[in-house]
C-alpha cells in the first residue's frame, strides 16, 4: 500500500542522511529520524507479537539515542573554544578537547548508538524487530540501519585516535564486540525461530566489527570489509527467508523440512547464505575475519584469539545446524509453490557481489 512505500522511502532517505552527514548533531537527528520511520514498518503486519516489537524497539532506541544526546552535551562542555561538532572540526581540535570529557562523552554515545548498532548488552530489541518486520524491511535493518548507526561510533572513535585517549574506547568496544558473538554463540543452540536466528548472526557481525575496529592497525581495513559483506549477505539471506516463510508459512525451524526439494533456488540460496555469513570460503568475511585473527596474534592477544575462533565456531555450528536441518530431506508441503524469479534475482545479485568481492577488490573499492 501507499503508507508503506512512502514510509520505506523514508526510513531509506533518513539512513542516507545518517551515513552522509559530516556534523555529529545532524547525524543524531538523521539516526532518530531511522526509529521513527522504520517503527511502522516493523508493525506492518499488525498482530501481537509485531506490535510487542515496535514498542520495544521504539522505546530502547529513543532511551538509547537520549543517553548519546548527553554524550555530545558532554562533548561540548569539553570543547572549550570549539564551537561546532561538524566532524572536521572536532578531528582538528581533538587535542585542545578536555579528555576527562571525551572519555566520558565517549561511553555515552557507545551505549547510546551501539543500542541501534544492537550491540550486547543493549541489544534487546533487535531479535523481535528483525522476526517481525516484513522481510524485505528486515534486510534494510539489517544490511543498512545496523551500519548507519555504527558509522557515527566509528567516526567518534577516529576523534578519540586522534585525541590520543583511544585506550579507554578500545577495552569497551573490545568488551560490547565480545559480548555480541558470546550472546550469539549461546542463543544459536536453541534456535527455534529462523529469523530470530539471522537477527543474532546480525548481533555477531556487528560484534565481529567493533572488535576489528578496537584491534586498530590492519583489522580496521577488515572491520570495513566485514560491514560491506556482511550487508551484502545478510540482505539475501533476509529476503531469502521470506521466500522460506512464503512457502512454509511458517518461522519455526522444526516445522520447515526439505527447501530444497520444496524449491530447488530457494533452498540453495538458503545454504549458500548460510555458509557466506559464517565465513565459508569464498566469503569475503573469511577474509576479514582472518586479518583480524592475524591482528590479535601480531599483537601477542593469543587468549582473546583463541576465545574469538572458539566463539565462531560454536555460531558456525548452530546455524549451519538449523539451516541443514530444514534445508535437506523431505519436504513436509503437501503441494509445490511456484515463485516467480524476481523472489530470486536481488539474492543472487546481492551474493553475486559478495563472491566478487572475496575474488577480486577494485582499486577504487579498496581505495574507499
């Protein structure tokens, strides 16, 4: 309908302005303009459960984007002589910042964004959003908001680089990234509901990245190439279990039996994901995911590495468990369902690109 298009348009433009923004305060606006926009959308099919996720994710976002309004407040009280919190500004300056401020300012936005980044511990709404939403709108969730919002931490982090008190934004990043894939490892043995699955393989990813990010050196190019995959990825296998709920009606990963027999596309598709987001070869997160590994050990962090390779392997396990699962054998459908090949064509372009990008980086990509 009419509402859900100009909504969706909306909610787009708004994540466009969040990332193409160059002044922390417009940013923040452009990123509350996100919560509001994309609240109806996760309604949009309008029973219980949805209407339980929109309130949820409405009410931790708007408590989590007050908390990084104080942040910047504090920032500003800190900025003695600086007058504006345009980014090229604050990065020229950075040295005449009080740190004490900084560093408190810091701790506010990282909980404030990271709550719409869906970072653990503040990562709450982000499962019942994700199963919720319509598919196509969980895939710009996912693949688009998750970044925007993880951008201005980024950027913010370069200010505290630049400042030199980088150390503090390093150990909570470190600590909130290895949270994230620790919540994930635990959720993933009892997966019951598949898109509340790819909503916690949503959370890893994003955890995988702040890690990236803290490690600093050459896991920052990883971190970078991470947040492209796994946008890519993430967005086809989105769009991928819709065709799966179309088919099944169904979101239970006990009641979903055979997808390849039931579609022959779909299913691949589903399995091809699937391996992708948990860094198979030829993913390119298998390539980020090992410069970090290589990062960690050039820096003698051999216990976080090896904690980080235990915890991926115990999330590899889990969803390549239930996508198996329901993948492979007989299908429980009593009658086969047609879909038309544009339920097919943005997936196999989507992981087309992945693959591209594992395979060859042009220079302007990498360059970027």
């Amino acid at each position: 309908n009419w509402k859900y298009y100009t909504i969706f348009t909306l909610f787009f433009l708004s994540m466009t302005g969040a990332i193409l923004s160059s002044h922390l305060g417009l940013t923040w606006v452009f990123v509350e303009a996100t919560t509001l926009t994309s609240a109806y959308l996760i309604m949009q099919h309008k029973t219980q459960n949805s209407l339980e996720a929109t309130w949820k994710y409405v009410f931790l976002c708007s408590i989590g984007i007050s908390l990084a309004f104080v942040g910047i407040i504090l920032l500003l009280i800190g900025c003695d002589g600086v007058n504006s919190l345009a980014y090229s500004d604050l990065y020229s300056h950075a040295t005449a910042i009080n740190p004490f401020w900084l560093k408190l300012s810091f701790i506010f936005i990282l909980i404030g964004f990271g709550t719409k980044v869906g970072l653990a511990p503040v990562h709450s709404w982000l499962p019942d959003a994700h199963a919720e939403a319509p598919s196509p709108v969980s895939a710009m969730l996912s693949a688009t908001l998750l970044n925007s919002a993880f951008l201005v931490i980024l950027r913010y982090y370069k200010l505290m680089e630049l400042a030199g008190v980088q150390s503090t934004a390093k150990v909570l990043l470190l600590t909130m990234g290895f949270l994230s894939i620790f919540v994930t490892a635990v959720y993933v043995y009892k997966i019951a509901n598949y898109k509340r699955m790819l909503a916690y393989s949503s959370i890893e990813n994003m955890g995988i990245i702040a890690i990236g990010t803290a490690l600093g050196g050459v896991a920052v190019f990883a971190a970078a190439l991470h947040l492209v995959a796994h946008s890519l990825i993430k967005a086809s296998f989105f769009l991928t279990s819709g065709n799966v709920l179309k088919l099944y009606k169904t979101k239970e990963v006990a009641e979903v039996k055979g997808i390849i027999e039931q579609d022959k596309i779909t299913g691949w598709l589903w399995v091809i994901c699937a391996m992708l987001i948990v860094a198979v070869p030829p993913s390119p997160i298998f390539i980020s995911e090992f410069i970090m590994i290589k990062q960690m050990i050039v820096e003698h962090h051999y216990i976080l590495c090896f904690v980080f390779m235990l915890l991926l392997t115990m999330v590899m396990f889990g969803i390549m468990r239930a996508v198996v699962k329901t993948a492979f054998g007989k299908s429980n459908l009593e009658e086969k369902t047609k879909l038309g090949f544009n339920k097919y064509l943005p997936q196999i372009v989507l992981l087309a690109a992945a693959i591209g990008l594992c395979v060859y980086c042009p220079k302007a990509v990498y360059d970027l």
